[in-house]
C-alpha cells in the first residue's frame, strides 16, 4: 500500500499541472497539444483496412470458383499439345487448335466474377468505416476546462482532464477519482467478477472499458489511447491474435496458452459479443476494427473480455453458442440455402458421372477405340460442365443479395434517424410482431415542465409565485431542488429570443431546476454556495430506490440535513410529517397520506403527470427544536440507508407534463394496423401510464386489455415457488398493453418469456427500447434492441441493434417499412434466381446428359425417333454469364427498391412463416415450365422453325451454331423479363408499378440487355455464340416477352389450392440458448437444457478461461511495462518541468501498480474466493 500511495502522490505530482479540480485544464490549444504529444492521443491505431488485392485473393478462395480455375487451366494446357496428324484424325488436330478458347474464356469470367466481388467488398468495408467513424465522431465525453463543463469528442481527451462521470457512462480513459457520490462501476469486462466495485478512498482507480452502474463523480485522466487499460489489452490481444494466426499457418493446432487464448478472444463487433459476421461497426471483413476512437477501443476491450468470459462458438463448448441468433431472415436463408446446394451437388455429381460413363461405354466399348492423351480433354471437359451446373445451383447469390439489401437499407435508414449497429437487426425488425417502447422521450416529447404543484396544503394548477409561499418552505424547498440534483443537470437560456430555455442533463431534474425558476430564484447561487465537494454523502437515483438523496452539514457543524425527492408513492410512505397552512410542521397520519394520494397524485396522474415528493430529514447535535427533528451524538450509520431515509417531512408534490409527440399516435396506428402490437413499459405511476397510453392510442376506452403494475404482473406469471411459468405468462401477456413502475428486470421477464411463447404459432419476434444502464439485459435479449440517441446511456447503446436518433417512436416504424422491403427485396431475388437456377440445371443435366432421347408419338407406337445431343446447349462460359447477372446485376436490381406504405398494410411474417411462399412457389415453378418447353422447343425444333443447322451432335470444338446461340440468347431474354416479374412477390396484377420509380433497376435490365447483344454479336469463340439475324433476334425478344404474359396466366391459379408442403425455408430458425443468460434470471435455470451436468461444463470451462485469460494478459502487460520502463531508464528520459506535462511513466506506474495490486490481491485474500465461486456456480445452478 505504501508503493500505491507514494506512486499515485508521484503520478498525480507529474500530472497536476495547470489546473484546479473545479476548473480543470485551462483548455488552451497548446497546452493540450503539448499534453497529446507527451502522453498520447486518446486513440488506438486501427487494424489496417484489406487492401484491394486482399479481398481478390479472398475471392479466389472460393471453392466453386478454384475447381473451375484448375479445370480451365488443365483445358488450357491441353490445347498446347499437337496431335500427329499422321495418327489422329484430322478433327482432333482442329479442334485442338480452338480448345482453348473456352479455358481462356472461363478464366476471363472467373476474374470478372473474382473482380466483382472484391468490388463489393472492398465498397462495403469503406462504407461500414464510414459509420463508425459517424459514431466515433458523435461520442461526447463531459469534462472541466476553464471552470466550465463542456462536451468533447472522446479523442479529444487528455491526460490532465477533470472529466464528470455518470450513472451510465463508459468511462473513454483510465483515472484518479478525486470526487464520489456513491459512485460503483461494473468491473466484469476486465476481472470478470460481476459484483460492482464501489470507488472512494479505497478504491479510487477507474480504468477504461468499464461502466459507471451508479452514482456519479469527477475523475483525472492519468492514461488515455494505448497507454490505457483498456489500449494495452487490446495491444497485447492483437499482438498475441496475430502470433497464433501466425502459428496456426504453420500448425494445425496452437501449442502456446496466451495464442490459443488470444485465439479465443477474436475480434469481434462493436459492443455486441457473438453477433453476426455481417455486423455495421466490426466484423473479420472490415478488418477488425475500423474505427479509431476510444469509444470503439474501449467497447473492444470489453468484448474481448467478455469473450473470456463466454468463449465463441469455435472454442471448447463448439455446441454452445452464448446468444440466441437474432436474424430471423438470416436462418431461413441457410437452411434454403443448404438444401439447395445439397441438391445442386447431387445434380452436378450426377451430370458428371452421365457424362463419363457415356464417353467411356460409347468410345472404349462401342466403339473400341484405344485410349488417347486427347480424350483427356473429354473428362475436363465434363468437369467443367458439372461444376458449372454447381455454381449455376447453388445460391451464391443470396450473400451478396443479402449484404446489398441491408448495406443500402442502412444507408438510408440513418436518414430516417435509424443508425443501425448490426446489419441483421434491419431485416429482423420486419418480422416483428411486438414492440415493447419505453414512454419517456419515446412516445413523449422528454421536454419535461412543471404545471402543478402541492404545497402547504394548497394544489396549485399554476405555478404559484414565490411570494405566496411560507419563506421557510419556500426556501427549503429551493435548496432542496437545487443541491438533490445532479449537477450536471442545467437549464441554459435559449440561443435566440424567443426560443425555449435548453434543458442539458437530467430531463426531470431539468424540469425541478425549471420550477425554481419559474419561482423567480437562481439554483446556481444556492449551488455556488453548497459545491458538490461539500455533500457528505449521496444515494443517487436506481430502480430499486425510485428516489434520490443528498446529504448536507447544517451550518455551524449543527448537524446534518437530508434532502429526498422521488416517485410520491414511494417518498409518501416514508413521511411522517409535512409542512401544513403558514408553513408549520404537522404530523402526517396515514389516513391524511391516502387523502393526499386520492385528492392529489391520482387527479395529477390521470392528466398524464409525473408526480414527484419532495422531502427533507434533519438530524441535530442540540437539543431539537422542531418536532421532526432527530437528535444525534457522533454520526448516523450512513449505511443504513432505510433508518436514513425514513420519517421524512414532506415539502411538497410537483406534477411534471411530459407532452405526447405529435407524431406518435400515428405511427402506433400504423404498427396497428401492420399487426405489431404496442405496449408500454414505464417506471411511472400506474394512473400516469394510463393517460399517456390512451393519448398515444395503444388502448383505447373500454378495451379489455391489461395496464398493471410490475408488483401485479410479477405476482400472476410466478408459481409458489417464485419462479416465473410459462404457462401463467402465457395467460397474461396476449392481454397487457401497459406495465407501469416495472424495473428493468421486469421488462427482462417480459421480453425473454414473449420469445419464447409459443402461445401464437408463427412465434413472436419482439423488438425493445431503452435508454438506462440496467436496460442492456432486455435490449440483448430482444430480437432488436433500439436505443435513445439522445437518452440513452453507452451501456444502452452497447447493448442495442439500432440507435434511435432523434429518441423518436415514429422511426421505429420507419425501421419496420425498411425491414420488410429488405425481407422483400431478398424474397423477390430468391423468386428470381430460383427460376433461373431450376431451368438452367435441368437444361444443362438434360442437354448434357441425355444419351438418347426418345420422342413416342400416340399413334405410331412402333416408331422412335433418336437424337443424340452430346453437349450441353448451354455452355460453361454462357451459364457463368447467366450466373454473373444472377449474382451481381439482379441482386443489385431486385435490393434497391424504396419502401413503401404498402409494406404497412400487411401483418409481419413471423419466426416460422415458410420463406418461400406459396405464391412464389406458384411463379417459380410456373415459370420455369414455361422456359423448359420453350427451351426443349428450341432444342430439338429450333432448327427447323428457323430453318438454320442444328447443334446437336458436333464435335467437342466445333464452332458455335445459331442453333445454340437462339437457346442462349432466348434464356437471357426470358431471364430479363423475368426480372420484372419478380418484383412481385404477393400475386399483384401489375407488375409495372413502381417500376420506372427505380432507375436502379431499369438501368441495370438495359445494361444487361446492351451486355447480351454485344455477346452474342461479337462474342464469338469466346462465348461460344454466332451472330444472329435481326429476325432471329426478334423471335427471341417475342419468348421473353411471353414470360410477362405467362405471369399473368399464373396469378390467376389459386393459390389456397397448392399445398402448404409446397413451401420451402419454412420452420423456426434453430433455438441456441445462452447458458449464462438463462442462469440469471432468479438464480435459476430458466429454459436451458434440462442437462445439469452439460450447464456445469459449460460454465466451468468458462470458469477456467477466465482464469487463464486474467492471468495471461497480467503477465504480458506486465512484461510490456517492464520493458517500456527499461528502455525509459535506458534513453534517460528527463522529467519536463513543473509547468509542463511530463513523461508518461507516472502514468504507466498508476495502471502498473494497480495491475499488481489486483494480481497480489487475488493470491492473497481473492483468489480463492474467485476460483470458488467459479467452481461452485455449477454445482449451484
């Protein structure tokens, strides 16, 4: 302790320079440059983005892709050999001689294919670092400079700085606290203990990456940027990450602990552990981490930690993964996606086997020619079909659709005031069919006013003037309110005459600050005279207290005052007197407080006010004089926060308006009539709850719907033994609309047991809003969790999908109209390539394999006719065309629709609701039948219709025939009008609406059409094409047109009349339960598995990764700083002088020792404590 002491008296000796604790830094430029220079930046460098030539070499991973890479380089390869004219044939020798323009033309498409993707790629990783620059950008961070708060940009931080810290902050550096008003930080995310560290005298190091969980408090930065906790372990991560990758190309498996713990560790999305690979801020793709603010760094740090503590799905327990999949669209999509490429691998398998058996049986055993090197061009040959029958089969484009639908939705999204965080939460949003939406700020205005106030007896409907109160109540009261508020909590004048006062802080303290200066007083005065150094102790507002205190020295050290302000409910109870008629203190009976409660805070309530108490206890060292008074010898046990807060004397009772948004009972009818069902869940007064839920519309008079408490709603969903039931939910939540003073942990409840109902058989997808610290638990159990821009805590915000900007309601319906275009928008490419994908593998398959195809005419039984085609009408090359529009053009054309009231008009699809539906059902296999016959028409009479030779039965080499290019061109024609057709996914009639609305789209069908002309015209060898005649041209623009009319012809077929086994995708996406999540709720199991021993290992593996994380980053942190101070030493570094920041060693000693002293602490008294619980969790759980 002595080391501690005297090396914080040194760091603080080096860093107190220019400045005094009320009026920080004097925040002149240079004095802050010179401190960034010296100490660093509040930054931490990011990974460097993937080059360009990266993201090809990514590409070319693809297996598909490889094959078919190897394939054509083996057919390249071939057609160098010159047979002997004298012992082959002469059209060997010829087509020897041509046999490498398909080899050339497949490589050249894989590079177009290749080049695309990187493209993407490469465009959607600047976009993402785009937005979290935006978000770097948008974090503020209180601090002092020059006597006055001020909010900077996290980065703009310095060592040196005297930053206010809050209930619900993520603290951006390390710091000395040098204030606490009951101030308690959640530590989890370094030491993964969960319990809250109280910060004072004997604590009083606050590190980065932690959360502020109650309280507040000023601190000075000792450490910023890399110098940080949260910046060293983020190095050491990315240095001991990028060792075991190293490793891993070397080994299977990793041999060193810290490499496979960095292992474990990996990167992941921004405040959000175990989300998808698709997430806006971090993912694998966008190298890393994109940003380069403290924000992003600190929230880093945490999740590595927290992934110590819940290792990834990669790791040990590979079955377990720590949190449900949130993407309802996403699962649907890879069960449709693995079904089809099992039967794409099977066809293509297939094709090859045909092809080979027919070659060998017809040349080695018909024929009986001997084997040849020339044959082996044959067999490439017929691998490079079945591979293009693969990739034509298999869905690769429903990725990128996916990733373009999303990245163009949140693009827009965030001029909606949605700033979506995970990609997966824009579609998932669609789906919902419950929104669970916090009132204050979000279906009101959160511009909070005092109208009414109870006071001495009197209810005044208008805020009475200062005069016509007792002096001594009126004084007391003033001081009341203005030293039980947060100080950080103000009411500025307006900028411009005419305009509001702004209130900054603390909405409903603002409104309390407002009355004091509505009364004609100055709260500042009072709280120049009373500083925050000057409070002896501070019970700050939680949901458990519903109430905040502040505890004062009378003058003349007399004694102590207690001043309380809180929900009247809760503060009315605890008062035993209250200030009657001229200001005389009367005892306050229980009947005169349901009087009161009766004749004053129900009528208040059921205006939609916020009804506050507010109240004061003194205790005295001299005899009392007043008979509500409590006479003290030494001090009261500030612990014993009941018998401090009790026998208060009421002052009074305010009634705080918080206005409905105008906009809000709109949107609430549009979710309505969109089949989302609305409730209120607030920690406002029942009666209170009630009025703003009718003003907003989600109930209406004389409806049968639930508005109850948190105490009632507790009470009917648990059994005898506390535990809630599913059973007993399930009875109550179809009818409640609005919960009312209801904790956290109660919306908790409500959004887990909603999930998992299965009351309703599509399941319930349920999104949530927060804006609180002790929010998180529900915004991360939600299938979307939006967060308050503006309100909102960091905590919040990092437990959140989407952050709402502007706090607004109305923009969650926006998010829902984006959610359903993007759901939209990937089922009407499904419909599209889906079509595209049947008609080309059953054209390839049969043209490529079928060794005799028999026409059998009813009247003439005897007679058959035999046609041999021995090659696929479609070529490898055209079909890889065919499957770049598919991939790239279509996906791109179908993505970008804009949203529109339509989408609101419709109930959501829910969790278990068949992807494919039955009208799509209808329209894919409508019309692919009639591509199949026109295609077979072509095939097998196209030659004759148009009176051309046919294409059937040349050599392997032979030059291309119109025959075939009719075939090609007609099943790119149909495919483009096609395009049209599946923009319509729910059976409309026209299919031109909205068309020309989306010059995306028309764009795209006439570069794909000018695309297809030149191919045909001038493609030549190189896509196997001959030119066609202008009539020719016309016939085939004529069969693409039928497909329009086909359409037509197919959505008049019922769709009630095909059945439901029809549908594909259909099933709710797989259940994976986060074991430590179920865990919390009561101590119980809640619904995991009814494995006990499966839970224990689980949570022990856990239990020893956390271990060995801890230890490992000590370890290396501490050999980091012993050689940064060795080589200090070494450079004899000078200190600066006393006007000027220094060297960061002090710096580095503060995080040092407080390192050791929590490494020494845990072998000492700590350790086995920690190892306990860790090991007797399971046996408890």
């Amino acid at each position: 302790m002595e080391s501690l002491s005297r090396n914080c008296v040194t760091s603080w000796t080096r860093i107190n320079t220019n400045f005094t604790v009320r009026l920080g830094l004097s925040g002149a430029q240079k004095d802050l440059e010179d401190r960034k220079n010296v100490f660093g930046s509040n930054l931490i460098p990011p990974k460097p983005p993937k080059t360009f030539l990266q993201l090809v070499f990514e590409a070319l991973q693809d297996v598909t892709l490889i094959i078919l890479e190897v394939a054509a380089v083996i057919s390249l390869l071939l057609s160098l050999y010159k047979p002997d004219s004298k012992q082959e044939g002469g059209s060997l020798q010829e087509e020897s001689e041509t046999g490498w323009i398909e080899g050339a033309a497949i490589l050249v498409s894989v590079i177009i294919v290749v080049l695309v993707t990187a493209f993407n790629d490469y465009t959607k990783e600047r976009q993402f670092r785009g937005l979290q620059s935006r978000i770097e950008h948008e974090h503020k961070f209180s601090v002092i400079r020059g006597g006055e708060v001020i909010q900077v940009n996290v980065a703009d931080i310095v060592v040196g700085d005297i930053c206010q810290v809050k209930y619900g902050d993520l603290l951006p550096a390390d710091g000395v606290i040098i204030q606490s008003n009951d101030l308690k930080v959640d530590e989890s995310s370094l030491t993964g203990e969960s319990d809250h560290v109280k910060k004072g005298e004997k604590d009083p190091f606050l590190l980065s990456g932690t959360h502020v969980m109650e309280g507040s408090g000023k601190m000075v930065v000792t450490a910023v940027g890399v110098n940080s906790q949260a910046g060293i372990i983020f190095a050491l991560l990315g240095a001991a990450q990028s060792e075991g990758e190293a490793q891993k190309k070397k080994k299977k498996k990793a041999t060193s602990a810290c490499p496979n713990t960095a292992l474990h560790l990996e990167l992941i999305p921004l405040n959000q552990p175990n989300s998808s690979s698709s997430d806006v801020i971090y993912d694998e793709e966008t190298g890393g981490v994109p940003g380069n603010s403290h924000l992003a760094n600190t929230t880093t740090a945490n999740t590595h930690e927290k992934e110590a503590i819940e290792p990834r799905k990669s790791t040990q327990d590979d079955d377990v993964n720590p949190r449900k999949e949130k993407s309802v669209l996403q699962a649907k999509l890879t069960k449709l996606a693995i079904q089809i490429g099992y039967a794409g691998s099977a066809i293509a398998v297939l094709t090859v086997l045909i092809l080979i058996l027919r070659f060998v049986i017809k040349t080695f055993v018909i024929e009986k020619e001997p084997f040849s090197t020339e044959y082996i061009q044959y067999f490439v040959k017929f691998v490079i079909i079945g591979v293009t029958v693969l990739v034509v089969a298999v869905p690769e484009g429903l990725p990128l659709a996916v990733t373009l639908a999303l990245a163009y939705s949140v693009k827009k999204m965030m001029k909606d005031n949605n700033l979506v965080r995970h990609l997966d939460a824009c579609e998932t949003m669609g789906n919902a069919t419950a929104i669970c939406s916090d009132k204050t700020g979000t279906l009101t205005t959160n511009r909070m006013t005092v109208v009414q106030a109870y006071i001495c007896g009197e209810h005044y409907k208008t805020i009475p003037k200062y005069e016509q109160l007792p002096p001594n109540v009126a004084y007391q009261l003033i001081e009341g309110i203005s030293v039980n508020s947060s100080y950080t909590s103000r009411v500025l004048p307006p900028d411009n005459p005419g305009e509001l006062p702004k209130p900054v802080g603390n909405k409903t303290e603002c409104a309390l600050l407002g009355f004091v200066l509505d009364l004609g007083k100055d709260y500042q005065t009072i709280r120049d005279e009373i500083t925050e150094d000057k409070f002896y102790k501070v019970y700050t507002f939680n949901s458990v207290r519903k109430s905040m205190s502040t505890v004062i020295q009378l003058k003349n050290n007399e004694g102590f005052r207690v001043y309380t302000k809180g929900a009247s409910e809760m503060v009315l109870k605890k008062c035993v007197f209250i200030f009657g008629k001229d200001g005389k203190i009367e005892r306050f009976s229980k009947e005169e407080q349901d009087k009161i409660v009766k004749d004053v805070v129900e009528p208040m309530a059921s205006n939609g006010l916020r009804t506050i108490c507010i109240a004061y206890k003194d205790f005295v060292r001299h005899k009392p004089n007043q008979v509500n008074e409590v006479q003290i010898e030494g001090e009261p046990n500030w612990d014993d926060e009941e018998a401090i807060i009790s026998r208060l004397t009421c002052m009074g009772i305010v009634g705080i308006e918080d206005p409905v948004r105008p906009e809000v009972p709109e949107a609430i009818r549009k979710c309505q009539r969109a089949g989302i069902t609305v409730r209120m869940v607030t920690g406002d007064n029942v009666n209170t709850a009630r009025s703003i839920a009718l003003k907003c519309g989600i109930i209406k008079p004389g409806d049968d719907f639930l508005v109850i408490e948190g105490k009632e709603f507790n009470r009917r969903i648990r059994g005898p033994d506390g535990q809630v039931q599913q059973a007993l939910f399930d009875k109550v939540w179809p009818r409640l609309r609005v919960l009312a003073r209801s904790s956290p942990s109660d919306k908790y409840t409500l959004v887990k047991h909603i999930i998992e109902s299965k009351f309703n058989p599509n399941r319930e997808v349920v999104a949530v809003t927060g804006d609180g610290t002790n929010d998180g638990p529900a915004l991360k159990k939600a299938d979307v969790g939006f967060a308050m821009g503006i309100a909102g805590t960091d905590v919040a915000k990092e437990a959140s999908d989407i952050i709402l900007t502007d706090d607004n309601f109305s923009s969650i319906v926006k998010a829902v109209m984006w959610g359903r275009n993007v759901y939209d928008s990937i089922a009407k490419f499904l419909q599209f390539q889906l079509t595209v994908n049947v008609v080309a593998v059953i054209v390839a398959f049969v043209g490529a394999c079928a060794i005799e195809v028999i026409l059998m005419f009813l009247f003439i039984v005897n007679f058959m006719m035999h046609i041999c085609i021995q090659d696929s009408p479609l070529k490898a090359v055209q079909m890889l065309w065919v499957n770049l529009i598919m991939d790239t053009l279509a996906s791109l054309a179908l993505a970008t629709e804009m949203p529109t009231q339509a989408l609101l008009l419709r109930k959501p699809y829910g969790r278990t609701k068949p992807l494919i539906s039955r009208t799509m059902f209808k329209n894919i296999v409508g019309h692919a039948i009639y591509q199949l016959i026109i295609i077979f028409s072509l095939l097998f009479a196209g030659h004759k219709l148009f009176d051309i030779d046919t294409g059937m039965g040349a050599p392997l080499h032979a030059p291309p025939t119109q025959h075939f290019t009719i075939i090609f061109n007609t099943f790119v024609m149909m495919t483009l009008f096609n395009e049209v057709n599946s923009r319509k996914i729910h059976g409309e009639r026209n299919i031109f609406e909205g068309l020309f609305t989306n010059p995306i789209f028309y764009s795209i069908l006439f570069i794909t059409a000018g695309a297809q002309i030149i191919i045909v015209q001038f493609g030549s060898l190189a896509f196997s094409t001959a030119k066609l005649t202008l009539e020719q041209w016309l016939w085939c623009v004529f069969f693409g047109l039928g497909v329009l009319l086909w359409g037509q012809l197919i959505t008049t077929i019922p769709t009630k009349r095909i059945p439901k086994k029809f549908t594909w995708g259909s099933g709710a996406p797989e259940e994976m339960l986060d074991a430590t999540g179920s865990l919390v709720e009561d101590g119980s199991s809640g619904s995991l598995s009814q494995d006990v021993k499966r839970t224990g290992q689980i949570l022990w593996i856990r239990g020893l990764t956390r271990l060995q994380t801890q230890v490992c980053l000590i370890q290396l942190h501490n050999q980091t700083v012993a050689q940064a101070q060795h080589q200090a030493q070494q450079l004899g570094l000078k200190r600066l002088s006393v006007g000027s920041p220094t060297s960061p060693t002090g710096v580095t000693s503060v995080t040092n020792v407080m390192s050791q002293q929590k490494l020494k602490h845990q072998q000492s008294t700590g350790e086995q404590t920690h190892t306990d619980n860790d090991n007797t969790k399971p046996n408890n759980e």
